[in-house]
C-alpha cells in the first residue's frame, strides 16, 4: 500500500460489517376485471384503453438482489476508505496511483471481512469507489455516457435519464437520502454555494460546464430533487443540425443571410426544445471581426469567434449581499463597445436594456426566450416589460418590439421526441395597435406513423422575405425559389 496516502497508525481502523439479510415482500397480482356485457343499443365508445405502467428499469429479482448486495459491500468499503486514506495528500496523486491505491485497500478489507467477488464485480466495485472519492458517485457513469442529456433524480431510488428525447427510468440508484445528500453537498460546496434547510435549493454549474440544479427537504417532500442538463462537449453546426432534419438547407440559407447582416434574432421554445443549441448554431454566422459579449445565468454557450467576452450573473451569497443581474451585466456590456450582444435567456426586467441595445446600435444582437409560439413570444415580451415595473402605453411598448425584434424562430420538441425549427418569423413593423408578423418558413405536421413517429415536412408559405432588398445590399441575394411551398416530401 502507498505509505504517503495512507493514514498514520493509531487511525481509527474500518468498522466491523453487519451483514443484514433483505427480506422479500410478498405482493398480490392484481386479478383481471371482468368485462361486463354490453346492452344492446349502446353507443360504441371510440376512446383508446387507457393504460398505465409504473415506470421501472429492466431487471430480474436475480439482479435486484445481487445490486443490493453489491451496494452494501460498497459503503462498507467506502467507509473503510475513508478511515485508511490520507485525503489531503490525494491531491498530489496521480489517477493511476489512486486507482491503485483504492484496489489495494479495497481487497484488503475484502479478505479481512472474508467476502468474496468475481473479477468482474471486483472491477465494478473499484470504479464506483473511485467515483465516490474523486467524482459524483453514481451520476458519474450517467455523466460519461455521451446517449444522455439530461438526468433527474426524484429521491435516492429514481433516477431518470433522457435520451433521444424520451425519458426512461434507469437502474442506478443512491443508497440512501444521506447519500444523495452527501453528494448534492460535494457539489455545490465546490463552487461556494451551500444547500440546507434554511437555504434548500441551488443552481450551480459542474466543473465540465454541465446545469445543477437541486432542491432539498424540506421543501422536496420525498427526498432531494435534483436536475443535470449536460454539457456537449462538441457542439452541432448548422450542417449537422439540417442533416439530423432540425431544418432544410433552404432555412439554413435563410437564417445565413439574417444573421450576417445583423438582423436582431429572438430564438423561442419551450423547455429541452433546443434553444442553445440554435443559438450556437446561428452564431457561427458571425463574423471573426466582430466583438461578441455574452450574458448567462448559467454559462452554456460555445461560441467559436476569436472575439468574445462571456459574463455570467451571480446570485446572493449567504447574507444576501453580492446578486448581480443579468441586468447589471447587461448594463456594463453596454459600455464595452460591443458590436453584438447575445443574452442567454431573457426571463426579467433586463428584456427592457435588451430591447434598448438592439434599437441603440447594436443591431444582430440575439437571445432566447420561453415561449410556445412566435406570436405567444411576442406576449411574453410584453409581460416583462409591464413586469419590470416600466409604466407604458401598450402601443409604446408594441412599437419598441417591432423595431427592435426582425426576426423570431421557433424552436419545438415534438411528442416522439425530435427537436424541429417549427416556423421563421419575421416581424415587419406596427399595423395600429397590432404587432405585424409573417411566417416564411413552417414545419407542417400531416400525420404519425404506428409508432407514434412524426410525420411531416418543412414548407415555406410562398411569402417573400420583408428584408430582401437588405440581403441583396449585403452581397446575400436569395433565390426566389427558397419562399415556394413544397409539398410532402421524404422528411
């Protein structure tokens, strides 16, 4: 054993292991319900059956138990790990020399309490010890997989994944609510934050840039809450996004020729519709010379330009000092000679400095917003507005959206799961009290296939783009055909 990373004599030695046998319990299959006849006469009920299924992970009794057993095994060795490493001088260790370490001790204890694995349970165990030091514990694995988006716990047993945009219960589970606990605090201690009673929710971000976002008893009922958007590591380009049929070609040439000449883009969507991801995408069209400043509650956006000054918000510290806004960062980014400004949600009073920057020079400016349409954006935008307290006509309010918004796109996760640009919008100025809008581009939804798929193509709706003449002045002059409806294609 590593005599440096070994706790001197007299350290407490590892605790005895009291093995408990876990009892079965014995549950009733539920008989099935009699059909009753049908009098004659009835109307037929055309409603589906509606059924039910609590979610569960695939595995056999057989597995269930043999994960108990391995999940006991493990915080027992945890527990001996921590009562025979020196955890301040595994800063200085290598990933080799820990790993080694940890094996060593680990079968150590194993024979001292005579139990007995398999090679690849031995395996198993190494890697998830290792984790329990040095990482998440058992998010780590979920972490690894590149498959998952998004992981929500619901209490110690629940885990569920995201993958292709479709949720699934997964077989990893915390040993107990102390546990999740333990990790939840590992989390946000590292970042300076604090999560307990008085104080039980956080949002944090993960040493790979990944969401952290937990809520602790109390206030979750049945154990810690917690949520993890991840982080991609290589983010998707326009190509990619058009070759995965996010958008058509024609779309993708589109949004090129408003984004190079500086149209101000509002990118709306619900919750996991890929909103950063279409954010990211349409900065690639910015140009190296142009000076970018971006703003974030959470730093997610992977801009690719030489020029680029990322801030991001801070909340209030334990006292209740210290908040800045995205509108203090806003603000200041405004007296930082910026060509663009990209905001990574506007949620509050800051949507009025944005409106403020696109109309006052600093047009091509972007950001997001929560919305389920393109007209319903444009609603929200006015609620922020009247939310922050700012006392103004609606039809002030209206005229400052139209000429500081060109361009909304609509961003939709589908119910199978795909993430589509539903429909581009232009807004092309006031008509009286109402906002003027015009759709260009549509994804027109025709039917679903048997299981349940999305069938359906994008479409433009035959109107010519408000900004036309501006494209041609910037050396962007579109083809007449991209604006023609087609019709069902092999989408």
């Amino acid at each position: 054993m590593f005599s440096r990373y070994k706790k001197a004599d007299g350290a407490t030695p590892a605790r005895k292991v009291v093995k408990t046998v876990p009892v079965a319990k014995a549950t009733k299959a539920a008989a099935p319900a009699a059909t009753a006849p049908q009098p004659e006469g009835q109307q037929q009920v055309l409603r589906k059956p509606i059924q039910r299924q609590a979610a569960k992970a695939a595995s056999s009794d057989r597995d269930r138990k043999r994960k108990e057993r391995m999940q006991e095994i493990k915080v027992e060795l945890h527990r001996g790990l921590l009562d025979n490493l020196n955890l301040a001088a595994l800063e200085h260790a290598t990933e080799t020399e820990l790993r080694s370490e940890i094996s060593q001790i680990a079968s150590e204890i194993l024979e001292e309490k005579s139990i007995v694995l398999n090679r690849e349970d031995r395996t198993t165990l190494n890697k998830e010890l290792y984790d329990e030091v040095t990482g998440l514990g058992p998010l780590e694995t979920l972490l690894q997989d590149e498959m998952v988006n998004d992981i929500l716990v619901n209490g110690p047993h629940e885990i569920f994944v995201e993958r292709a945009g479709k949720l699934e219960l997964s077989d990893i589970t915390f040993k107990d609510e102390k546990h999740l606990l333990r990790i939840i605090d590992k989390i946000v201690s590292a970042v300076g934050r604090r999560v307990d009673e008085s104080n039980p929710y956080v949002d944090a971000r993960l040493v790979d840039g990944s969401r952290f976002n937990a809520m602790v008893p109390p206030i979750a009922v049945d154990g810690s809450l917690v949520s993890i958007r991840k982080f991609k590591k290589d983010k998707l380009g326009i190509d990619d996004l058009v070759n995965f049929g996010a958008f058509t070609e024609e779309m993708a040439a589109y949004l090129q020729a408003a984004v190079s000449t500086r149209l101000n883009v509002i990118v709306s969507g619900g919750t996991g519709s890929g909103k950063t991801t279409t954010l990211n995408a349409l900065s690639s069209f910015i140009d190296n010379s142009e000076r970018i400043l971006t703003i974030e509650d959470t730093a997610e956006l992977q801009l690719q330009q030489t020029h680029v000054g990322r801030m991001e918000s801070r909340p209030p510290n334990v006292e209740g000092k210290g908040e800045v806004s995205p509108r203090d960062c806003l603000k200041n980014a405004l007296r930082m000679r910026p060509d663009r400004i990209i905001v990574g949600e506007t949620r509050g009073e800051e949507v009025i400095d944005m409106l403020q920057a696109m109309n006052t020079g600093h047009d091509g400016s972007m950001t997001k917003i929560h919305a389920n349409s393109a007209r319903d954006g444009v609603s929200r935008l006015e609620n922020m507005i009247a939310m922050a307290g700012i006392e103004m006509p609606l039809k002030a309010v209206r005229s400052q959206i139209s000429s500081a918004v060109n361009l909304i796109v609509q961003a939709s996760r589908l119910q199978d799961g795909s993430r589509r640009m539903t429909s581009i919008t232009e807004i092309t100025g006031m008509e009286g009290d109402v906002i003027s809008m015009q759709d260009l581009f549509k994804f027109q939804r025709v039917g679903l296939t048997p299981d349940n798929k999305i069938i359906g193509h994008f479409t433009a709706t035959g109107v010519r783009s408000h900004y036309s003449e501006r494209f041609r002045m910037w050396g962007y002059d579109l083809p007449p055909s991209i604006y023609e409806p087609t019709s069902m294609g092999p989408n």
